[in-house]
C-alpha cells in the first residue's frame, strides 16, 4: 500500500460534531426530528394525511423513540404519490424558489423517485461527503478521479462538490471512458478514485492489460459504491492488490442522499451522518426496532432535509448498527460489514434464501477465476424445475477440469446451503460494466 498523507492534517474533517458524545448527538437529533415533524405536518399534505390517518400530531413526538409512531415511507408509496400528484407529488416540503437541483433515482428497480435539494441540502450534503472522504484518508492536495456518474444520479455531484470544498483537483471524469481512467491514473496520477467496485476492477483489468503495474501510479486510495462489493472480503481484496490502494465502502441512495455513510480508515463498518440522519434497524416481521447487532432493515428520517425530506424511510436494505464508539474516535453509529443484503436482490432457490453478493464472495476467492460473473435463473422446460447457473470466466483453459469445478461448487456449498450450476467461459467474454452491475439474469418461467 501507498504511504498515508495523513499526518500533516487534523485527524478529523469535523472534530465537534465527529466525536460529539452520545447524549448531546441524541439531544441534537430529537431537536432535529421535532423540527423536521412540524414542517412536514404543516407544508406536505402526503405526510399530514399519513398522521391524521392514525391521529398522529407532531406534539406526539417528544423523544427519539417516539419515532416508532411515525409510519414508514415506501418507494412505491412515494411512486404512487408522483403518479396521482404530477411531477414531483405532495412531499416536497420547501416552496419552488428554494429548489436547486432535481436528482431522481435510477429507476433500476421501476419508475425513478425525484427527490429535491435546496441550496441548503447542496451545502448539508456536500459537508457530510466532506467529513466521509477525510475519514478515508483524503486531503487536500489529492487528485481526486470521480469516476462515479455524474448528471442525474447524485454520488457524482456530491464527490465534485466534496472534493472541491476539501481542497482537491478534481478530475470529473464520470463513469466512463475506461482507457482514459488509466491514462489519468499515470498522468497527473490521480491519488484517490472514486467509482463503483464493478468498475474499479475493469479499470484494474485494462491496467493490466497495458502492461502497468500498481507500483507504477500514485493512487493511494479508493471508495467505492453504487453496488455492493466493496464490503465483501474477497472483492475488497481483489481491489486492493490489483490497485495497490486502500479500499473503502461508500453507502447512498438517492431518496436520502448520497455518500451518506462511509467507512473511515479503520474499515471497521461504515459510519452513518447521524446528525442528518436517525438511523433505525427494523425488524421486518414485528416492524419493532431490532437490537444493537441485529440485522434488519434499514430505516432512515432525515433530520435536516430541507426540500423532499424523508420521514422513516423504509430502504430495503439489511444491516446491523453499532453505537461503540470506533477505534477512529468517531461517535456516529456504523455498520459493521456494510449493507449486508438488499431485499430486492434475495434469490430464493430450492427453499433457501441468499444474495448475488455471497456468489460474488465465492467466485472472488477463487484466483484462477475472472472478477465478472453472471447468475442466470432459468426453468427447465422438461421437468418445470427452476435451474441457478452460475457463468464464470477462467483465467487459464488448465483449470476447466472436474476437480476444480467440485472445489468451487462445494464453496457455494459452505456459503449458501445450495449449489448452483457452474459453467466456464473464456476470460473477457462476460460485459464489463461501468455503472451498475446487472448480474442476475432472470429467465424463469413466471418472470416471462
Ligand atoms: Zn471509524
């Protein structure tokens, strides 16, 4: 690894509010959430129906676990809402004249949700991103290569915006251009990259094809988000070696906000912005709050969301959270190992439930396999039985004999009580992708 440039700068982006102790961040939050409460009652019919529904006033919240009163927004609901309320429905709580930026999510799973930042978001947003990319290492004087998409989709901006406010040259290059990520990472020598990890281990890839070595460029790190991986060992790993940098993990999403969560240098989970956020985990069969360590479903209030703020925002997303205090010094609640799962992604094979991202820990330990992937649901058209292949890419022909196909297929054993088909492929020929990954195909029957 590079040698950190840390040391000639404070520790921390934001020391007073990074290392605030628990009870004075609690006493900030409810402050927070009561004044969010009051104006979303007031200015948004959506959320003033939803407490009337249930007789809900905001005078009913006067401690942060009165929250639980509150009901949970859904993407469909907020869906729903645009379609009977065009463009934008009704839970825009800011008027027109404070709008900046339009920033709708991308729609991979349905129709897109806009969300919308005031001036005011711009800045809250550009702090939090600040305080994540100090916590991983970037300081001024880094030339940072955003190669996260820039236009609609928010981590772009967002990165630009930090960057530039840290004290960074920016190099906006945006999820494109593959060769031309290489050329900037040997001149000017971009010293921190930030992309999605399906993209980082292209760029790798094209690296090494041009016969440039990790030893050869100044990047020193790199975070990574938009799609799990970087959390998972065998990917992190994957990027640390073939990149020679630290890698970390970069949680966001559109509703909420970008680059929300990051892990700092400790990569001890990644670290929420709770004095933005209030961070619940849910327990999705009682809806109750799950204990310290438990995995749920993350549920997310935005305590200073101006224009389209969030009132318990139900993710889809699983997670653990933590309130110990990281060995950084950070106060700010983590998760350790990430995002563990989205709900959305859950496969469920012959009476077993997992996710792509434990296939993908699977094939990415295996070195004599390629980083790409696909999972292909299909039915067998004789028998009416649903058939998971998984389609990897040998680095070496040797390889494609029984006894190595036995010791993947027994690791997909171990690590998700099924095993799918595994079929080769030549190295290269799978897509490489350079924004979010597509790598489950879906070919059942009922899916026709
Ligand atoms: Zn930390």
């Amino acid at each position: 690894m590079n040698s950190s440039k840390s040391s000639e700068y404070p520790q921390y982006y934001a020391k007073e509010i990074e290392t605030m102790g628990r009870e004075s961040l609690e006493t900030l939050q409810l402050d927070r959430l009561k004044w969010q409460v009051k104006r979303c009652y007031e200015f948004s019919e959506f959320y003033r129906e939803r407490f009337d529904r249930i007789g809900l006033k905001p005078g009913d919240i006067n401690s942060l676990n009165d929250v639980l009163k509150i009901p949970f927004v859904t993407k469909q609901e907020l869906r729903d809402e645009q379609i009977a309320h065009p463009p934008f429905g009704r839970y825009i709580v800011a008027p027109p004249k404070d709008w900046r930026e339009l920033h709708p999510s991308t729609g991979t799973t349905g129709v897109p949700v806009n969300t919308i930042w005031s001036e005011r978001d711009v800045e809250n947003i550009t702090q939090w991103t600040c305080r994540t990319m100090w916590s991983f290492g970037t300081r001024p004087g880094d030339i940072v290569q955003n190669g996260f998409s820039y236009g609609l989709w928010v981590a772009g901006m967002s990165c630009h915006y930090a960057a530039k406010a840290i004290g960074c040259f920016v190099l906006p290059i945006g999820a494109s251009m593959a060769e031309r990520q290489v050329d900037y990472l040997v001149n000017p020598g971009a010293t921190v990259l930030l992309s999605t990890p399906s993209f980082a281990l292209y760029i790798a890839e094209r690296m090494k094809q041009r016969g440039i070595d990790p030893s050869d460029i100044p990047l020193r790190i790199g975070c990574f988000g938009g799609e799990a991986g970087a959390e998972v060992p065998s990917t992190r790993r994957n990027i640390e070696t073939r990149l020679g940098i630290d890698a970390y993990d970069y949680f966001g999403l559109a509703e909420i906000g970008p680059t929300c969560a990051s892990e700092c240098e400790e990569k001890a989970g990644i670290h929420w912005a709770e004095d933005h956020l209030l961070v619940e985990i849910i327990d999705p069969d009682t809806n109750q709050s799950c204990r310290p360590g438990e995995v749920g479903v993350v549920v997310l209030t935005h305590l200073t969301k101006e224009a389209t703020p969030m009132l318990r925002y139900w993710t889809n997303d699983f997670a653990r959270l933590t309130m110990e205090i990281c060995a950084c010094g950070r106060t700010h609640a983590r998760s350790e190992g990430g995002i563990l799962g989205r709900a959305d992604d859950m496969i469920i094979y012959k009476g077993a439930n997992f996710y792509p991202a434990q296939i993908e820990k699977v094939i990415r330990s295996f070195e004599e396999l390629g980083d790409e992937f696909r999972i292909r649901l299909a039915t067998d058209e004789r028998t009416g039985i649903d058939v998971i292949t998984v389609v990897a890419e040998y680095t070496t022909k040797e390889i494609d004999n029984e006894e190595f196909r036995s010791k993947v297929t027994h690791a997909f054993r171990d690590e998700m009580e099924v095993t799918p088909e595994l079929e080769l492929v030549e190295f290269g020929i799978l897509e490489r992708t350079m924004f979010k990954a597509k790598r489950v195909v879906d070919e059942r029957a009922r899916c026709a």
